[in-house]
C-alpha cells in the first residue's frame, strides 16, 4: 500500500510499504476513508533531524473495518470507524478516568511498529478501546466533521472543559489554526457569551466569526492583551484557549485572563519555561490544559456533529489524495492551506 513517511525537515515521502496485517487477536485492518494533516505534524516537518530510515507519520482517520481480530467484538467487517489521535484499550485505571492519552497499555500512531494514519490502511491496536462505530455516509462534509473527532474538534473541546467554560462566561482564543476554531466552536457550544479570538489571517477569523467568534483581535504581544482588555472593560476574560503552543502565546494567555480564570494550554508547547510566577500567583489564576483525551470526548461530541448542529470539518479547505501529501504539508506550512483533507 501506499504511506507517507517522514525523513526530516520537509523531506515527506509518499512510499509503498508492507499492508497491514492482524499481530494480535485485539487487532483491526481499517481501510482509511479519510485522513489528515495536523498541525502538530508541521513541528517535525520543520524541525526534524535527517535520518536514513523514515518514520511514518498521521495520527488522524477514519475508516472501513477490513479485518477483526478474534478478541473484536465492538467492530465487524464493512463498519465505519474513527480512531482518536492515540490507541487504548479504555479499561485500564486511567482510561476509566477518562484520560486514555495516559493508557498503560496504549500507544502513538507511526510508533513502534504501527502504522501511520496518512496511508491506505492502518492495523488499528486494541481496536475494541479505540475505535469509535459511525454511521455509514457518503456525505463528504459529514466524513470531515467526523474526521475532526479524531483530533482538532475534540481538543479544542477539551481546552474549553479544562478552563470550565461555561454559560454566559468571557473567552478568549489565541490562535486561527484548526484548533483554535475549533476551540471557538466548542466555547460556542458550551453556553460563552463573548469569545474573543486572537488572529490575523482574514479566511480564518472568518470563519472563526461564522464559529461564534463575537471579536476577533489581530494585535499580537502587549497591544494584543491590551486590546483584549480594552474590550473587557479591562478585567479580561474568565478562560483563555491557547492553541498555538509557543511561549509568546501562553504569554499572551496569561496577560488577557482575568482574575479568578483559567489559561488552557492545548497547542503543543515548544517552550519550557513561561510566566508562572508571582504574578499568575496573586491573581488566582489556574494554568491548566494538556493533551486531550479524544477517544473520551467522541461519544458525547459525536450526537451534534450527525444531526449537522455544529460543522467543524469546514476547518478543512484543501482535499488532495495520498500521493499529494507532501505538496499538503508544504501548503499548511507555507500557510496556504488551513488544514488539508486526505482522500485516498
């Protein structure tokens, strides 16, 4: 079958490699439906350093049930399924905390002998913990919202229920990409009545606003915060989504959030140190966030994404099929693309 492999910074190959195959009676063959490039995929595309052997690479898709394991009993043959950015078994300690990103018996996808999820095909580990049924559709934009269950919609869910969004509060969102409106989506949906969000790339604040964005600020460091408070009677706002991962965001999270609120991290830091200090201290203020627990979040996000709601596959503006996923990576990192759509 036909894969994408990554061997450095922008070095994205589209390769033939070995089908999948059933390693253990837990497992399933997913033909993939749908997949994706992630905007966390682009820290390795532009960091990455050369080696020899590739790595595959694609965390989100979605799919037809090919083969079961003997164990299988949640999936069958022809059934359509997503699969979150992560695999677990959902029985261990943690997964019944509802936190499977931390599953004792879990795993990362394009790791240690699994596939990646930018191909034909995935062997999908512990498929009865992870897998998620859907109904069956041929409705593209519902296949894109779907797909966004797998990583974007479900951790800009996540950012939102870590701060304790809820009715009638101030939010505000840092970061355009995928994830932070998806973010603005999920403020939306948890009842906010102002959301703020922190962007300049006109396409994609727009659609933020058609989200539920009710102010978008495109002023970055000290006169993004200042506008923010500007625009809160200089108080701030009760939650802050950083969705971008750099230390000049978080920075800007803690400079916008009010008193009392809650700065939650779901872009990927890139940083190790941050304005944590004296200042967050006094002003009560709780930094929170991490990496979302998708396959946690899918049964209850999945309702208002079937009966067309909410629509967050609209973050998806360029389709390509597997042999153009590296002039897709180039896309999303030369910010052409906003997040590219994978039809094989």
């Amino acid at each position: 079958m036909r894969a994408t492999v990554i061997y450095g910074a922008g070095d994205v190959r589209v390769e033939t490699v070995p089908d999948p195959k059933l390693a253990e009676p837990t497992d399933v063959v997913l033909r993939v439906v749908r997949s994706c490039i992630c905007g966390s995929d682009l820290w390795p595309y532009a960091d990455m350093p050369p080696r020899e052997h590739g790595r595959r690479i694609g965390h989100e898709f979605l799919g037809i049930v090919e083969e079961t394991g003997a164990d299988v009993t949640t999936v069958k043959k022809g059934d359509l399924a997503v699969a979150p950015f992560v695999w677990s078994d959902n029985t261990c300690e943690f997964c019944r905390e509802g936190l499977q990103t931390s599953c004792l018996h879990g795993g990362g996808w394009g790791a240690k002998g699994v596939d990646g999820g930018q191909g034909e095909a995935v062997r999908v580990p512990q498929a009865d913990g992870t897998l998620v049924k859907l109904p069956h559709t041929e409705d593209d934009d519902l296949l894109a919202s779907m797909l966004t269950l797998s990583d974007v919609f479900s951790t800009g869910h996540h950012a939102a229920v870590k701060a304790r969004v809820s009715e009638g509060q101030n939010v505000t969102v840092i970061g355009d990409g995928a994830v932070g409106l998806s973010a603005v989506l999920a403020a939306k949906r948890l009842g906010a009545d102002r959301i703020v969000l922190m962007g300049r790339h006109r396409a994609r604040t727009d659609l933020g606003r058609e989200f539920g964005a009710t102010d978008v600020v495109a002023e970055r460091g000290d006169e993004g915060i200042e506008k923010v408070r500007e625009l809160t009677n200089g108080q701030g706002t009760h939650a802050v989504l950083e969705c971008v991962g750099t230390k000049g965001a978080f920075e800007m999270g803690v400079g916008v959030v009010r008193a009392g609120g809650a700065v939650s991290r779901v872009g990927l830091p890139q940083y190790e140190d941050g304005p944590i200090g004296v200042g967050v201290f006094r002003r009560n203020v709780t930094v929170t966030g991490g990496v979302a627990p998708a396959r946690h979040y899918i049964p209850e996000l999945l309702p208002d994404v079937l009966d067309g709601k909410y629509q967050p596959g609209k973050v998806f503006d360029r389709t390509i099929d597997v042999e153009g996923v590296p002039d897709g990576y180039r896309a999303m990192a030369d910010r052409e693309a906003l997040k590219v759509l994978i039809k094989p």
